[in-house]
C-alpha cells in the first residue's frame, strides 16, 4: 500500500474516536509498530490533530481538518497576506491561532532547502513588517510579466539600507519567506531578494529585455 493511501486510512481510523493502539492499527494495515509510528508523527507535523504517545495510543482532537489542497503562487501570497495582517492584531488567541496556521503552512508546503542559511535568519520577528513587504508582492509581479525594472530599497544583513534597481525575474516561497531573484544593476550580479525585507518599491519607466547572462535561465543559485 502506498504510503499516502495509509496515511488517509489511518486517520480514518483515528476519526472513528476513541484511543487506537499503534500497534492495533499497524495489525490493521498489515505493516510494522515502526511503520505506524512514522506515519503518526508524519501526520503530526503536517498539522494534523492528533493526541497520545508511544505505548499508550492515539486519538484525534475535534477539530476541522482539510483534503490535501494545492495552492497556486496567488493563492499562496493571498493567504500570507492575511496572515501577516492577522498576527497583528491585539487578540493573542488570533495571533496564536495565525502563528499555528503559519507553522502548518510551512511544514506541508515545500521541501526546498536554503543552502547559505545564515542568508535567510530572521534578525527580527518573523513578521516584522511583512504586511508591508507582502504589499509590494503586486508590483513585483507585474512587473516580471511585463519585463520592466524596480526601483528598491532594501534592508539588507545587519539593517544596512540600500537602494537598488534591479530586473525582477521570478517570486518563490520559501516557507515563511517569500524572494524575488532578479539581476541587480548596481551589482551586476543575481540577486535573490526577500520580500518582507524590501522598505520601498517602485516601478521604473525603463523596461529590459532578455540578455544572454542576465535571464532567468542564466541564474544558478
């Protein structure tokens, strides 16, 4: 049996209530305590609501739990959005309850790594002023479709604040962190940029065009 098809029958068992043994279920489906161990806390992390340990079972907790969903890039910086603007707000049980669904976005989204991790380290809060950077994110898209450059100004490592023109190429996320990798006039070098660390953005009226060595298809990270 597929791992995924186990997956969804073991929380089909969990839902029918009551405290399932591990090993009862891992009897159920035909493979190892170990097996079944895996897959609960494989369950866990994605967010999955799920109480008990090892040796004694598991049940899951009432709560709302969604189908696999698949976001496009749009939906994905509509519901970033919200977050950021959410977890501002004075109710802690709203900013808790944002910074749950934050955690659960992240760990079920990707799986890409960040190879120069230091690059990627929040200096501050993690949402410190991203409902800012995030309303710069449809700027920053029409310009890539319309191959027109951006004037920025960004917060670079150590809050050093610089100014930019740069050719936007490509919005990506990165769990919790949203760049736009674009080729950087002023540097004249690609350069990946975080979002929430922009401080201004505008459009420039000079647009670009595809030059061998500055396309996305030249960038190697």
């Amino acid at each position: 049996m597929p791992r995924s098809d186990r997956l969804f029958d073991i929380m089909q068992v969990l839902r029918t209530g009551g405290i399932h043994r591990a090993q009862d279920i891992a009897n159920q489906m035909g493979v190892s305590i170990r097996t079944i161990y895996r897959d609960i806390d494989k369950l866990i992390a994605a967010g999955v609501p799920i109480e008990g340990s090892r040796g004694i079972g598991y049940s899951t907790q009432d709560r709302v739990t969604l189908p696999p969903l698949t976001l496009t890039q749009s939906e994905l910086e509509v519901l970033n959005l919200g977050l950021a603007i959410v977890v501002e707000a004075t109710d802690p049980d709203l900013r808790t309850a944002a910074q749950s669904l934050l955690d659960k976005i992240e760990t079920g989204s990707t799986e890409q790594s960040i190879d120069t991790a230091d690059a990627w380290k929040f200096a501050r809060s993690p949402f410190a002023d991203t409902a800012r950077g995030f309303s710069f994110m449809p700027l920053i898209r029409a310009a890539i479709k319309a191959k027109q450059k951006l004037a920025i100004t960004y917060n670079s490592k150590g809050d050093r604040i610089t100014t930019r023109v740069i050719r936007p190429l490509l919005m990506e996320y990165w769990g919790r962190v949203w760049t736009v990798t674009a080729w950087c006039e002023q540097r004249e070098a690609f350069r990946v940029f975080r979002v929430d660390l922009i401080e201004n953005a505008q459009a420039r009226p000079e647009m670009f065009v595809d030059e061998i060595g500055k396309r996305l298809a030249d960038y190697t990270p």
